[in-house]
C-alpha cells in the first residue's frame, strides 16, 4: 500500500482531529492522550507517523499501558472507528462521488500512480488528464498534465 504525501497528510490531520492526539518532540509520532484499546488516558498510545524504515511503517500504533498494537493503517482505523477514512484507498476517479476531486488544485490528491482516464459511458465528461506520481517523490514533484 502505498499513499501519496496528500493522502498521508490527511489521514494525520483525521487522525489527530478523531484522537486529539499531539506530536511528540520529533514530529515522528503521535501522541493520543486516551488509548482506544484500554481506555487509559495519559498519552500511553503512540502513532507512528515518521517515514518508513526497517522497522516501522507510518500509522503503525502501540500503547504502553495494555501493550496493543496495531500494524497498518486499516487496523488503526479500526481502533479509533473510523475505518471511513480508507475510502481514500479505493478511490476511482472516475467513480461520481469523486467529482469534486476534480478541481486542479485537489488533484494531487487522487492517485498515486499512473492512471489515465478516459470518458466513460455515463454520459459525464470529465477533463482527461494524466497524473503521474512515484512513490516515494517529494509533493513537489508531482506533475500534472491537461490533455485537451
Ligand atoms: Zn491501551
């Protein structure tokens, strides 16, 4: 699984809304002050929100007090109810509740790879455009071209 650094972005900023967590010294992790397994408050369940390494991958979570642990994103999301949030890794483009995922200046956002969309047979015209992205390249680095 891999998320663009917008999708990244939004799912710490859910996140962080949905827990009320905070950022640690590092920015590596996040800090949520009531555990979703145990229901122990004092800011014993941490996310892991730094870059992939060989330990870790973001959005893995632990918490110091019941010992819980989840591994990937969806399991977090479990835990803290809002599974909604992995909408965001079906997303199809062309599917009509992602129309407003059209606007340019949202469009970094829809995929991270190489997708080509065409007119479909709906009837609806979206602008066909290419988005290109490697996994792993800076938001800056992403390119979006209009086709005409
Ligand atoms: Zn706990």
């Amino acid at each position: 699984m891999e998320l663009s650094v917008q999708e990244y972005q939004y799912l710490v900023s859910e996140i962080t809304r949905e827990t009320g967590a905070k950022r640690d010294g590092s920015g590596k992790n996040l800090i949520v002050p009531r555990c979703p397994f145990c229901g122990k408050s004092g800011g014993k369940f941490g996310i892991y929100i730094g870059k992939a390494t060989a330990h870790r991958r973001p959005f893995m979570a632990h918490c110091f007090s019941c010992g819980a642990s989840t591994r990937t994103l969806e399991q977090l999301l479990a835990a803290i109810g809002r599974m909604d949030l992995m909408v965001l890794q079906t997303a199809d483009i062309a599917a009509p509740l992602n129309l407003h995922l059209l606007e340019k200046d949202e469009a970094e956002e829809i995929d991270d790879e190489l997708v080509l969309v065409s007119n479909s047979s709906s009837g609806w015209s979206p602008t066909q455009s290419i988005y290109i992205f490697s996994p792993g390249i800076r938001s800056t680095g992403i390119d979006v071209f209009e086709v005409p």
